[in-house]
C-alpha cells in the first residue's frame, strides 16, 4: 500500500508541474526549487527559458564531454557539469513541415552509429509558426548511462538543433522541466 501511496503522490507532483509557469514559479528538480530566465542565443536569433544557475560549459570541460570536433555551439550547464542544454544554429534552410523527417534521420543515425541506444518517445508539435520534433533515448557516457532529448525546429527559417541530457538516475527528475524548456524556444529573427 504504501508503494502505492508514493506513485500517487509522484503523479499529483508531476501534475503540478506541468500546470506551473516555470517563468514565474520555476520548478522543483531534485528537491531545489530552480528559477528560470529568458536567455538568448545566437545573438539573440532566439530565446529559450534556462535555469538562472546554469552556466556557459567551459571550453576544456567540453572538449572531454564532447570529444568530437563538432560539439555544440553554445553548451549551458549546472555548477557540476552533469546536465546540459546545447544547441547548434547551422546554415541549413529548413521548412516546418520537413522536421519531422529530419528527427527521423538523426534518429536513424544515431541508431547505426551505435545500436546499443535505447529510444523511448519522439513526437513533432507546433511551436509558434514553425514546428518543433523531438526523440528520446538513452545512451552511455564515459561512466554512466546518459538520458538525451534531441529536438529539432527551424530559428529563422534554419535548422536549429537542440540536446538535453543528464544521468539517467536524474531522468524522471529533470524529464518534465526539460520540456518545459524546450518548449519555450522563441524565434526572435522577426523581431
């Protein structure tokens, strides 16, 4: 009975957060209540709500957490470095009703480069004018197993790609106000 209890209190908590505006409540994460602020980015191309406490990664610890030359452009992080937002803005036009299909082969490439990842949900929904696709998985770091969201929209009529990720043991922690996040994405290229 009493595990049944915690799944019903875990639910009503989860509830709760998705109703918060997370501008002006924040989130609890972990048992800390985490403030965001609207935070832009490629020269205010545009605009996502990030954690206050999240920080430009340095660029030594970047090189180790992403060995390949081509890492993220802009890679934000908590104080431990453990869970990470990054995005890259590339030079590629892309129209909404192509996300979709473009989710789909990241995903694709993703499971040959290493089939050991595990995929959970993936979806594509509105977001302001344009689209946003996303897929989950879970994949292996240096010394744990990493959680990932990969989203994809279009910042100006460009492919914008997105990752969040953390230790899987702070998956079902993070996992609500990652999308929360994610869809706070605002394309400022018409202002």
């Amino acid at each position: 009975m009493d595990f049944l209890d915690e799944k019903i209190i875990e639910a009503r908590r989860k509830e709760a957060q998705r109703e918060l505006d997370i501008r002006e409540d924040g989130l609890i994460v972990k048992g800390e209540k985490i403030e965001f602020q609207d935070t832009p980015l490629f020269q205010e191309k545009m605009s996502i709500l990030l954690p206050v406490s999240f920080v430009d990664m340095p660029q030594k610890i970047a090189r180790l957490k992403y060995p390949s030359e081509q890492r993220p452009q802009i890679i934000k992080t908590d104080l431990l470095g453990s869970t990470n937002f990054a995005f890259n803005l590339f030079d590629k036009a892309i129209k909404p009703v192509q996300m979709q299909s473009a989710a789909d082969g990241m995903k694709s490439i993703l499971k040959k480069v290493n089939p050991a990842n595990i995929f959970y949900e993936s979806g594509t929904e509105p977001l302001g004018e344009t689209m946003l696709s996303w897929f989950e998985f879970k994949g292996h770091g240096i010394d744990t197993q990493i959680y990932y969201i990969v989203f994809l929209t279009s910042i100006g009529g460009k492919l914008m790609h997105g990752i969040f990720n953390c230790a899987v043991a702070d998956m079902e922690a993070w996992k609500e106000a990652a999308f929360q996040v994610i869809r706070s994405i605002q394309d400022r290229t018409e202002n």
